[in-house]
C-alpha cells in the first residue's frame, strides 16, 4: 500500500452523501428486520404460532446469528472494504426477506430470517466503521445519528407501508416487495462507497489489548457501556417485536391502523430524538467525552415514566404516544453509545469493535422478546388479551432503569481508557 493510498480519505461533500446512503441501506435493514413483527398477528394465526414462538423467530432465531456473524464479517470491514461488505449484505438480506414470503411453516419463516440476519449482520459495523475512518473523533455523533434514522425511519417505513400492504395484497407479498427493494440498492451502495478505502497505516501502541475482538472485554468501560446498551436492547427488542400485537390486542386497532398511527408517531420522536441527541452530543463531548454516556443514561431516565404508563393507561392515542416516547430510548442511546465504543478501540479494530458491541446487545437482547413472549403465554390464562401488556410493563421499565446504572458507572472510567484516536 502506497502511501498516497494510505493517507486516502473521502472528502467531506462524499463522505455525507456516503453517510445518507447508509441511513437509507439502515432503513432497508431495520424494515426488513421489523417485518415479520409489524406482521405478527396474520402471520401467527396462518402458521399457528404462539407469542413465545414469535419471541423465538424475531428473538433467538434472528439475533444470535446476526451477533455471531456480525463479528466475523466486521474483521473484513476493518480492512477497508466497506462498500463490497454493505452491498454484499444488502442483497443476501433482500432475497432472503423475499424468500420469506414463500414459508408454509414457523420452522421454514426461522431459517429465512437466519438468512436475513447472516446478511444484516455486517452492514451496521462496516457502516460505523466507515463513520470513524472518515470523521474526525469530535465529529462522530452527527453522522452515527444520521445512520441511526434508520431505526425511526426503518420503523414508520415498515409499520405504515408494511401495514397497508399486508392490508390490501397479503403478508406474503409484503416481504416479496421489501426484499427486493433491498436488492436494487446494492449497486448504488458499491458506486458510492466504493470497493476498498485504504485504513491507516503505523505501528499499534505496545499495549495492544484490541488486537483480538474479545480483547476489547478486558477494558472495563467498554464493558459497562455494552451491559448497559445490552439492556436497552432488551427492551427495545421487546417492544419491537409485540407493540404492534399489543396495540391490536389491547385497543382494537387494525394493522393499518397501528401503521398509520404508531408509524407516524415513532417515526416523528424516533426522528427528533436521533437528531437532537447526535447534535447535542457532539458539542457536549467536545468539552468532555464522558457526555456521550452520560447523556444517555439521562435521556433514558427522563423517559422512563412514559415507557411503565404506555402499557397501563387506557387511552388509545395515550398509548401510543408513550410507546412511541419509550422507542426513542432505544434508537437515540445507539449515536453516542458508538462514538463512546469508538474512542476506546484503535483504528484497525473499530468495526470489530461495533460488532462485538451489537454482538452482546444482539444476544442479550434475544432474550427480551423471549421472556416477553413467556410471560405473556403465561399469563394468558388469567389475563387473557392483557396478559401481553402485563408482560411488556415487567420487562420494559426494568430493562431501562438497569441502563442508566451501567452508563453512569461506565463514565467513572472512561476517560482513563480511551486510546488515541485518528
């Protein structure tokens, strides 16, 4: 490598474009990974799965592949290769969401979302990694929360349109059309991003703790901010996965109601959140970086009264209103949480060090909608169509109180172990 190469980075004006696409690739990810949820009710009373089954497929089925994956194909995002990684991924994830449409059984759906999840699973490193080689460390946050609109976006996206397409053509032709949007951005993602960027060349510092990917578990702060966006996860994936049955099971309303409604309403406080957070951290870490965790233990707690009353007040538009304000917890804490992880991790190492990130947040977070889904099944003797709501108030709450623990302890260090960054 030359070191005209190894000096190579995109220019501003390319790199924010680079930075849109990706919001758009993270929108396609996130909507193809909410769909069989935003679909959960016509799919389980086709195939005649259970809430704990449908925990499973969106939960287990899905997110232990992607953890697994994402670790393995981040250490090729770590050479450069962030365009042939993206697109790749975007249209092995596209075809296997097409794939789904096609399923006669819950065993058949699990090994298409595997399928999804093998190709989903190096996308978001490579992209956070693209982030980090391209901006400098102060200005991380308002890129990362571009790319994190995808979540908000990708949710509205798959809520309203999933919705109303399943509405008027069927379930099954809703993963066909979603997929194959996926597949027709893949060219446009290897255009732009290009195949290969040169990463920075130099010796690592003698203490080269990150040179292996579950080295970076031997840096305490590293691991107090992942517990504590493990937690968010949790919770996150939960209402993820069964908001939408709930609010047709406890309110009434139809899937294309849920869309329009609860997709508008996440998709605007998702949106403001991420932008208002990715803003407000970059000026703030710029005084002092540990405001990129406390920042996020903050929002999470001032946001907690509306994530135990969403599940509990009886008005419709109430309901969704503060679920809507308690996604905005699982969307806003990824930007800061990211430029956080990245300060602590060497250029060569920080896609492996987004994927070990979303490794634990993945597999942790697997559990969420699988001890939701129990819960619910449960209680459903006893409650009957409440018994989801009981559920979600249990784990919810308590997923989001243990995170503003982890994120304030994990400042306490922080400082201390952050590396050079270039």
């Amino acid at each position: 490598m030359t070191s005209t190469a190894v000096a190579e980075v995109h220019a501003p004006r390319r790199a924010w474009a680079a930075v849109g696409l990706l919001a758009v690739v993270g929108t396609l990810n996130y909507a193809d990974r909410f769909l069989p949820a935003v679909l959960a009710e016509p799919i389980k009373t086709e195939l005649a799965l259970s809430d704990t089954a449908i925990g499973v497929i969106n939960g287990f089925g899905f997110l232990v592949v992607y953890a697994v994956l994402g670790i393995a194909i981040a250490r090729i995002a770590d050479r450069g290769a962030f365009g042939l990684v993206v697109s790749a991924c975007l249209t092995l994830w596209g075809a296997m969401t097409m794939v789904g449409g096609a399923v006669q059984s819950g065993f058949q759906l699990a090994l298409t979302r595997v399928g999804v999840a093998i190709g989903e699973a190096g996308s978001t490193p490579a992209a956070h990694a693209y982030v980090a080689r391209n901006f400098a460390p102060e200005r991380r946050a308002a890129p990362l929360a571009v790319i994190t609109l995808s979540i908000p976006l990708a949710s509205a996206a798959s809520l309203i349109g999933g919705g109303l397409l399943a509405q008027s053509l069927g379930w099954r032709a809703t993963f066909v059309v979603m997929g194959l949007i996926s597949v027709l951005f893949a060219p446009l993602v290897l255009l732009v991003l290009g195949g290969r960027q040169a990463m920075p060349a130099g010796p690592r510092p003698a203490d080269d703790r990150l040179a292996r990917p579950w080295d970076l578990l031997r840096t305490p702060s590293f691991v107090v901010i992942v517990c504590g966006a493990a937690c968010v996860s949790v919770a996150g994936y939960s209402l993820t996965t069964f908001a939408p049955a709930f609010l047709v099971r406890s309110h009434g309303m139809s899937l294309g109601e849920v869309g329009l409604q609860y997709g508008m309403a996440s998709g605007v406080t998702g949106i403001l959140g991420l932008l208002v957070v990715g803003r407000v951290a970059d000026r703030l870490a710029a005084r002092d970086p540990r405001w990129l965790l406390w920042l996020v233990a903050a929002l999470t707690a001032a946001l907690l009264p509306f994530s135990a009353a969403a599940f509990v007040v009886g008005s419709q538009t109430l309901c969704v209103v503060f679920i809507a304000l308690s996604y905005v917890v699982g969307t806003a804490y990824m930007a800061p949480s990211i430029a956080a992880i990245q300060r602590l991790a060497l250029p060569a190492q920080r896609a492996t060090a987004s994927a070990v990130f979303l490794f634990f947040g993945a597999i942790l977070g697997a559990v969420g909608p699988f001890v939701t889904g129990l819960i619910s099944d449960a209680l459903t003797a006893e409650l009957g169509s409440a018994a989801l709501g009981r559920a979600l108030l249990i784990v919810v709450p308590t997923m989001q109180v243990i995170a503003v623990g982890c994120y304030l302890a994990a400042s306490r260090r922080f400082l201390r172990e952050a590396v050079e960054s270039v």
